[in-house]
C-alpha cells in the first residue's frame, strides 16, 4: 500500500511539472 501512494505521487508530480515546464517555455521564448 505505501508503495501504491509514493507510486501515484511520483506520478502525480510528473503530471504537474509538464505544464509549469510548458509555461517556462513559453515566458522565456
């Protein structure tokens, strides 16, 4: 179960450092 939840982290956090890579990105360019 631990493993579960450090596993939906890990890709909770991928999911939600795409979108501010994006909008760097964007602010930069």
């Amino acid at each position: 179960m631990h493993i579960e939840y450090q596993k939906e982290l890990f890709m909770f956090k991928q999911v939600s450092t795409i979108p501010l890579l994006l909008l760097q990105m964007y602010w930069v360019g």
